[in-house]
C-alpha cells in the first residue's frame, strides 16, 4: 500500500467522514474534531502511516456506529517528519484547526516538544506510541500515555536475553558477549539504558554500545566493529529504514549473531520481512504486538480483537495489521469509545477527569493491555512488552503467558541463507 503523501492529507481528513454511510442528519451536525499528529512522511513514515491506520479503523467503526454525542469523528492531520517541524504542526492544530484533543505521535523525539505546546495551550494529548522515561517525567497536566517507558522495555530485552536467548544458545551468563546498537533518540537512549542496568546486575559482559542517528545511510563501519567483537547476541533498537540497512549489509558482510532481539520500530513490521523475506525468521522482539493469542483478552476486547484482524486487510488492500496499527487503534478507540463517552462533551477538564478513572484490567485490548493511568505521571501502569519471534515471515507472540501462541526455536539462530524452515 502506498504511503500517505503531505498531499494527501486535506482530501483524508475532509474525505474520512463522508465516504461512511453516516446518517443523513450528520450534515447539519459539527464534527468532533481530534487532532493527530504523526510522522507520515520522511524517515519514519513507514511507522506513522501504519498507526494511522489503526486510527482510521477506530474512526471509521465509531462514525458506523452513530459516532461521539452523535456528531462525525473527523481528524484534523498534521504531518510531522522529525522533532523539528513537532512545535510549529502542533500549534497549527490547536490555533487554526482548534482541536481540544491532539492523539500522536509514534516517536519520543517529537512527542517531547509537541506534548509541551499542548500542555501550555490546555490541550489534552495522548500519546499513544513513544517510550521515552522524559515525556511523563514533566509533571504535565494534559499528557496521557497510552504505553511502557523506554527503560522498561530495554530491560525486557534484555531480561529475554539472560533468561532465553544466552541459555537456549548454550550459553553461560559469565561467558556470553552482548552488543547494544541503538538510534540515538530519547527513545534509543533510554532503551539502551534500561538493557544496561539489567545486563549489569546480571554480571553479563557488554562488548559494544553504539548509538548513531536513524537518518543514516550506511552502517558498515558497525558491521565491522561486530565482525571484530563478534558478540553472541545483538540487542537493538532501530527504526524501519536503519533497521532494514544494517540488516542487508550484515548479511553481504556475513556477519551473524546467535540471536537478535529487537525493540520495536523497525523489527517488528511487514517491511523488515518483505525485505529480509526468509532471513527474517528466528529474530526475536520486545515490544508490542497484535498477533497475541486472543483467550487471554476480556470477552469484549476478544470480538474486537477478531474484527480488527478480519477487516485491517479488507480496508487496506490485504496489508496485515502491525503492532503500530493496534496500538493506534487501541488509543484511537479508547479515546472514541470510553474516554470522551465518559466525559459527556468537548469539555478538555471532564476529559482529562474521565482518563484518570478508567480502570480497566489486563486483557482489555487488542494488544492485551489493561488501562489505569498513574495520578501523578499519568502513563498507563497497565501497558507492558511481549515478546516476539519470525515464524515463516509472520510475527508470532511467544511471551508473557496468557498472550503466548508458541515457544521460542531457532537458538542458535542459523545463518543467512539457512532461516527457510524456521
């Protein structure tokens, strides 16, 4: 599917309500008009257009269904390609299009400063996919996440590691070697952080931890650094393109690793197997994922769950759903379904007051997650990592139980050429 264009946006937004089949009197009706903010074009639009997706679904299902107070769901969209255009899109939705809702934005980069012009503006933010520990360490009012901190997640990855990876490879703690390679955003940083915190208890040698920028484009000098380490096992954060080079040029320099664990961003999604195709199988990651195993989700989320899978290809030309798309549409429909239903009205405080009493237990969503926001960061207490690993070109959950379909193979991983059975 092609990706959403800067161009493309007036005839989306103006074009999502009307090609519903909305009842009649919704013209005489004022949409509710949400905000979204997200990186739709430049190096991360492979991301942003896939949790834009999951946006549309939840959009398109609400209108369906006689929409929000009975009015049209309608977006207002601003393309952000990286930090540097986050504050002025930001300021766009809130002063001309006048959005009191504002759902983003993927990355950490540009969550940061577009969360701060929301909270200076008394706009309601909800982030739905960035990690980073600083964006709810500011003590901001109107600032929701959706999603676990950077931290948390890096040392997940590296928890599977020492638990998993280190001994399924036949390996000792004390004798096995660990590289980081992580982007060098709030996010890559944070990721790398919390992977070394754990390794560290764990008393595992680190040989390596790179950071570079995701805009790069070529990463051979870190491939053969690795060919000189030789580190068993590769923890790494990257996004789609970076992720996609690093891994094309490994395989031309035959460099391999007895296991990869990704975080997310790059290694989870369609476009690292459409272009690895059977290498891409056996490589592990921690993140978030939608193919988790549905028995573990409430009745509700569970037919959700089903629908979602059923109708993502119908709606986007046989595209199977990413993680990104699910944690779009989970923070989408929550916003749509419980969040503003609770509040009553386009009231930014009753919103804010609403979010703050959801209490939903685990399995709630279609990424199995509960919602209960913290009181005092208001991130979601109840968002935590799965753990995934390529089957035959698929991503398929292998962690925790009860979201678990299979158990991890493929340790040691084979080498390029030789992942066709996995």
């Amino acid at each position: 599917m092609k990706p959403i264009t800067r161009r493309s946006f007036n005839s989306l937004a103006g074009g999502a309500v009307a090609t519903l089949a909305a009842p009649a009197v919704w013209a005489q009706k004022e949409p509710i008009r949400i905000g979204v903010l997200l990186p739709m074009s430049g190096p991360l639009a492979t991301l942003g257009n896939d949790v834009y997706r999951g946006f549309q679904l939840a959009q398109e299902w609400a209108n369906a269904e006689g929409g929000v107070f009975g009015r049209p769901v309608e977006f207002a969209i601003a393309d952000v390609p990286s930090s540097t255009e986050a504050v002025s899109q930001c300021n766009r939705l809130i002063s001309r299009d006048r959005v009191k809702v504002i759902v983003g934005s993927y990355a950490s980069s540009i969550s940061l400063p577009a969360s701060q012009v929301a909270e200076r503006n008394k706009v309601l933010y909800l982030e739905q996919g960035a990690v980073a520990d600083d964006i709810t360490k500011r003590g901001f009012k109107y600032l929701f996440r959706m999603i676990y901190p950077a931290t948390e997640l890096g040392a997940g990855a590296a928890r599977f590691a020492t638990d998993v990876a280190i001994p399924g490879c036949g390996l000792d703690l004390a004798g096995a070697k660990v590289a980081l390679l992580t982007e060098d955003s709030a996010n890559g940083t944070a990721i790398a952080e919390g992977a070394k915190a754990w390794l560290a208890q764990k008393k595992v040698q680190i040989v390596d931890a790179t950071s570079y920028s995701y805009k790069t484009t070529d990463m051979s000098s870190f491939v053969q650094r690795y060919k000189s380490l030789q580190p068993d096992i590769l923890i790494a954060c990257q996004y789609t393109p970076d992720c996609i080079l690093f891994a094309r040029q490994s395989r031309e320099a035959g460099l391999n690793f007895k296991a990869v664990i990704g975080n997310g961003g790059g290694h989870n999604v369609g476009d690292y197997a459409d272009a690895l195709l059977d290498d891409v199988n056996g490589v592990f990651n921690a993140g978030t994922s939608v193919n988790i195993n549905p028995a573990g989700l409430t009745p509700e989320a569970a037919a959700l769950f089903k629908r979602f899978h059923e109708q993502h290809p119908k709606r986007f030309e046989g595209r199977l759903p990413s993680a990104h798309t699910g944690m779009g549409f989970t923070a989408m429909n929550l916003l749509l379904k419980r969040l503003l239903p609770a509040a009553g009205e386009m009231d930014v405080e009753k919103i804010r007051q609403a979010a703050l009493a959801l209490d939903l237990p685990a399995g709630s969503t279609i990424v199995g997650w509960g919602v209960k926001f913290d009181p005092k960061t208001q991130s979601n207490t109840r968002a935590f990592p799965t753990y995934d690993q390529w089957r035959a070109r698929k991503i398929v959950t292998i962690a925790p139980e009860p979201f678990g379909l299979a158990k991890p193979v493929a340790m040691p991983l084979p080498a390029w050429g030789q992942r066709g059975n996995i």
